[in-house]
C-alpha cells in the first residue's frame, strides 16, 4: 500500500497520472476548494463616499480565503448596511439591488440608500463578518412639492406682512435645503403681483415668503415647488376699519422706528 499526499495553497483542479515504472495505473483528477473567508484578505473597490439619496451606486468587492483565493457564487451573502445603533440594519434606508457575479470571487455590487445624511456609517457584510467599513455622505434629492411642508394663514388686515413659511422635502421625505430657482409664487388680489413677494430661505430647509397686501378683500396664493404645486390658498385681508390699537402699534412696528412726535 503506497499513500500520496498533494498539497497546494491554490484552489484549483488537477489531473494526473499514477505509473509504475512505463505502466499507467489511473488517471486521476482532485479539486481543491478555498477554505473559508478570511474577511482581511478581503477587498472593496470605488466605493463612492458621496451619492445623492436614491440614486443607484454600485461598488466592487473581492471574496479570498487566507490563501487569497477567490470565493465565487456567494452573492447573495454580500449586504451593504448602515453601521448605527439609531437605524436599524433592517430598515428601508438602504437597499440592495441586483447584483452580479463577476468570477474568481469578484462581485459588483449594486445599491440605493434612502436617507439622506452629511455622515452615514455604513459596513459591507458577508453574512456575520464585516468586510468593509466608510462613512459616506448622502445628499438629498430635490425637493419635492408633495412631500414638503408649507403654513399659510387664512386672514390678515391691510398693510401688515404676510408671511408663508415652509420646509423643503424631498420624496423620501429628506430636509433638502434648496436654492431661490426652486420656489416659485404666485399672488393676485389686492393690487398685488408675484414680483411683490419676498423670498428667502435658509440652510437648514425653510422657506419663506412675505407679501403686503395693499387693500381689502382676498389674496390668491399659490406656491410652487420646482414648478409643481405646492398649495393654493386665499387669503382675507381685513380693511382699516378692522383695525384694534393693538393693531396699529403693531402696524408701527412693522414700518421701522417712527418719531411718536409726527
């Protein structure tokens, strides 16, 4: 009894010969398998550390054992989560796309993520063992008309501001801090025209609008959001005889200081 001991540190296939002397005993053939994954022989490549929320990323990854051998058909093993104690790994935020299995254990990996953030820790698993750590940042997306938020009061009284104020959204719900182009107004009634409002906003999301009504009676207020409607509104504005003291002090103060003398 003879024993034959082969060894290789590759995962490969072999076929062969056993002879004795010039006769041909078998022909042989032996795969050798990788062994498991060795998660810090493991490699991401372009992995982009700034997307815009909801569009599709995509990343590649290599599976090797300790002997660097590749691990191919595990696709489905491989997720991309985010790396927090405050979202829950299993929550919509991010989701895998169909992905694709390149061979020799190099994988393109596809992916979208939802929320939107300056800094998200996220982590790319195989099963239990973590293969890659980055912190991405992800934009929001444009604000959307049906997902923002807007306040608009129903009454006023002639010659005081009316302010409108609002937050951006974008549709997965994202504050989306946008510029003036975005928000577009619309007034009529009271002797008033679009270009009478003011608008501003701020790096946090919110948008205002501030108009003045020159006379009595109804404002039509329309807002926009990247040319879709936000809302449509009127507005009664009270005449002079509506007017209280406190109404008139306020009045006043809206003007700037006034020498109580004139």
């Amino acid at each position: 009894t003879h024993q034959v001991v082969l060894s290789t540190e590759q995962a490969v296939e072999l076929t062969f010969d056993l002879v004795l002397g010039s006769r041909l005993m078998k022909k042989c053939a032996v795969t050798f398998k990788p062994e498991q994954l060795a998660e810090q022989h493991c490699t991401v490549e372009a992995l982009p550390l700034t997307i815009v929320a909801g569009e599709e990323f995509a990343f590649f990854i290599q599976l090797q054992d300790s002997y660097r051998n590749g691990l191919s058909g595990l696709e489905q093993m491989i997720q991309i989560v985010i790396d927090s104690d405050t979202i829950p790994p299993e929550s919509s935020a991010i989701t895998k796309l169909p992905s694709a299995d390149l061979g020799q254990g190099r994988y393109q990996i596809r992916a979208r993520i939802l929320l939107a953030r300056e800094a998200l820790p996220i982590k790319v698993v195989f099963g239990s063992k973590t293969i890659w750590k980055a912190v991405m940042e992800v934009l929001p997306a444009a604000a959307k008309a049906s997902r923002c938020e807007v306040e608009c009061p129903e009454e006023s009284r002639v010659q005081f501001p009316v302010e409108v104020h609002g937050l951006f959204r974008d549709e997965f719900g994202n504050v989306a801090p946008s510029e003036a182009d975005v928000l577009q107004v619309r007034l009529d009634g009271c002797l008033l025209k679009a270009t009478d409002a003011l608008l501003s906003m701020d790096r946090l999301g919110h948008f205002f609008v501030m108009f003045t009504p020159k006379r009595d009676g109804e404002v039509r207020v329309q807002v926009q959001i990247n040319r879709e409607k936000l809302m449509e509104q009127k507005v009664l504005v009270r005449g002079l005889s509506s007017w209280t003291r406190e109404d008139a002090s306020r009045w006043v103060l809206s003007i700037g200081n006034v020498d109580p003398a004139v």
